[in-house]
C-alpha cells in the first residue's frame, strides 16, 4: 500500500490541506504527532488513515518507528513530509534516506537557520547589515554591531510566524532585547538585522531540478509597531514585466545561493528605494490560509503540487483561472476566555466573499497578538481588482466579533 508520512499538523491550514491533498491522490495516510489531544480526537481527522504519538525531535527513535512501518504487510512509504517549521528537515533528511527522495535537504538546513542564510548570501545585493551576538559575548560589548546602524532588528536565528522578533531603536533597547532572547535561548546566539523600510512581499517557489517556479505573488499588509504581524494578503495575479523580471531575478539568485535545486519555498522581501532585499526564506509553502488563498486566485493546489515534487513527479503550474484575492486576518483587542463568536454567517453573505475561517472554540483562551499564531480569523474576498477584493474582505471581517470572559 503506497503510503506518505507526515511529521506533525496543524488543525487547519496548509499542513492539514497536504494530508487531505495526499488522500486524494490515493495514498494511504500515516501521522506521527507529538500531540496527545489529536491521538484522542481521530474523527476530527478522517483523511489521517493511522494516527501515532511519537517524539518528533527523536531522530533516532523515528528511524526505528519508520522501520516498524515498512515492514507492515503492504505498507509502503513512498515520502515522509512535513510543512511546520520544526520539522521540516527532519522530514527531508528521513524522506531522502529512506524513499530516496530528491529533495536538497542541506539547503533546507540553510534555509531554517536565519545565520546560515545571511551568511550563505553574504557579498550578494539582497542580504541588508547583519551582525551576530554570540552567547557568551558580553551585553556590555556590543563591539559586533557597526556605530549608526540603530534601528536593528533584533531575532532567534530559529524564529518564526513573528515570534522572537523585536525592534531595538536605541543602544538599551539593543541590550534589553538581547537579553531577552538569552534568557530564553541561552545556548542560541542572537541576531541583529537592518531595519528595513518598504512594501514587503511574499513569493511562494517550487524549484524543479534547478527550474523555478513563481507561483505566486502575494503584497503583505503589515502592523505598524512590534510584533509585525501581517494582517492582510492580496494574491497578485498581473504583475508589471519589468518588476516581475527583476523579482524573478532576485528570487533565483536568492535560492542558487541558498543550494536548492529541488524542493518548496517562500520568500519575504522588501523592495527597497528600487532594489529586492530579503527578510526571511523558509524551506516550505506559508501556513495558515495560503494554499486556500492560491487555490481561489489560480485554481492551483500548491499542496499537491508539492507534494507531487516529494514524491518525484513533475509539478503543474497551469492556472485554471486568474482571480484578484485578498484575505484579511483578524487579532483581539483583549485577552480572556472565549464566550461566542458572532457574524460569521452575515460575513459569508457578504459580496465577494469566498471563505471564512475562525479558529479558537468557545471555552478557549484567547489573548493579544505578540505571533502571528494569535491571528484568529481570516475572511477571503475575490473582486474586480485588488482594491474591491480588499475592500470586500475588510467589510466582511468588520462584522465578526469575538465575545470574551475576562
């Protein structure tokens, strides 16, 4: 029986969508989570054919599962994947020892740690001032970072969706933050990026033996102040060929450098007074709404489709359609527990809306946004153009309001 691993989900979006996609494609579908309340829900997941509670960071251990796996009678592993953060190396590294999967699992490694990527695109146009503080460096030398750089970005070289993301704009700020992260990472050092300035984007690749793929272009609405969350997308399906040239151009420079030749991933980049500079790459297709977001603008599955590049196989980027999306993600104002959510059904009714997605249950707790996991809704609105669907999604996410116990 042609089976598929995954390493680990989420209860909606992307990494949930792949499983799904899997299941479609025929395959037999086997879950390894570290998540007990997941082994207790299985009918909550009814395209996870076996569910398995397991350590994930236990390389040696999943070895020994996987073997267990194989030698079931007709059960064969034809991919091991994972599109969450902390395991998707560990998926390549397993998938390719042993599916023999072709997939550069070194430039993942690259890829996931934000050091190795600055230094991997050091002496290139697209890598903005960075500086590392190592652990035992002392707060009271800051010797590493260069005089009239403030502000500074200031990060865990293993950060993700916003967290561990901080802004430094004076000297104390830069030790205060510092220390924060030390703290709470000793053994990690710190890093310290340019503060950029610009309209940011995000670029979702498939790179097919060495060919790369655009797949979509999507303009990021970003908060203001720290934690920077993105609380808007708008999914561009025409973009102007002299900007499209010089991004695809950044793009493949970016990932030549990086060592990809196959695999998935997204890139943030900020177009600075003309030129492209990277904020962060991450060896995987974006969480949350993202595939949904593709699927209504193109009609392409980009789970699948990566999924199909795991497994081998020549991916499809033909668009089945070209529509202008924008999703609008919604925070709280307060924190407590949640008591009812209302107006999704008018949300829905909305012009132009095609999904809506709330995420918390009544009894949880829900609290301000400090990640971009406190986002915990989104409405997704096509139109006639990227303002109307803009236009649309805001008006729509405007009626649903979250009623808290404090």
């Amino acid at each position: 029986m042609k089976t598929i691993v995954f390493l680990g989900t989420n209860k909606s979006g992307s990494s949930r969508e792949a499983i799904r996609a899997a299941e479609r494609m025929g395959y037999y579908t086997v879950l390894l989570t570290n998540r007990h309340a997941m082994l207790n829900q299985p009918e909550q997941f009814p395209e996870v054919h076996r569910m398995i509670l397991d350590n994930l960071r236990d390389l040696p251990r999943l070895r020994q599962k996987l073997r267990r796996l194989q030698n079931e009678q007709g059960l064969r592993i034809s991919a091991i994947y994972s599109c969450l953060d902390s395991h998707v190396h560990t998926a390549a590294l397993l998938s390719q020892e042993f599916c023999g999967t072709p997939v550069s699992v070194e430039a993942i490694q690259r890829m996931e740690d934000k050091i190795l990527t600055r230094q991997s695109l050091q002496g290139t146009p697209y890598s903005p001032y960075y500086a590392v503080h190592q652990p035992d460096d002392s707060l009271d030398d800051m010797s590493c970072v260069q005089a009239d750089t403030l502000p500074l970005v200031v990060k865990s070289p293993s950060s993700a969706g916003s967290k561990d993301v901080l802004l430094a704009q004076t000297d104390e700020q830069l030790r205060t933050h510092t220390r924060k992260l030390l703290d709470k990472y000793p053994e990690q050092p710190v890093l310290f990026e340019e503060f950029l300035k610009g309209p940011q984007f995000l670029v979702e690749v498939l790179v097919e033996d060495g060919n790369v793929h655009l797949v979509a272009v999507i303009l990021q609405e970003i908060t203001d102040t720290s934690p920077y969350l993105v609380m808007g997308y708008a999914v561009l399906p025409t973009i102007g060929r002299q900007f499209l040239a010089k991004l695809s151009q950044a793009v493949e420079d970016i990932i030549e450098a990086l060592g990809m030749w196959r695999g998935a991933c997204h890139l943030e980049l900020r177009l600075v007074r003309g030129a492209w500079k990277l904020i962060e790459i991450n060896p995987r297709i974006s969480g949350g709404a993202m595939n949904q977001m593709i699927k209504a603008a193109y009609g392409i599955d980009l789970t699948e489709q990566t999924l199909r590049l795991w497994l081998g196989e020549s991916v499809s980027m033909s668009r089945l359609h070209s529509n202008d999306v924008f999703t609008r993600f919604l925070t709280v104002e307060k924190s407590g527990v949640l008591k009812k959510v209302t107006g999704r059904n008018k949300a829905w009714r909305m012009p132009g809306v095609v999904d809506v997605f709330i995420k918390p249950i009544k009894g949880q707790y829900v609290t301000t946004p400090s990640s971009m996991g406190h986002r915990y809704a989104y409405v997704m609105a096509t139109g006639r153009s990227v303002e109307e669907a803009r236009s649309q999604a805001t008006a729509a996410a405007a009626e649903i309001q979250f009623h808290l116990r404090m």
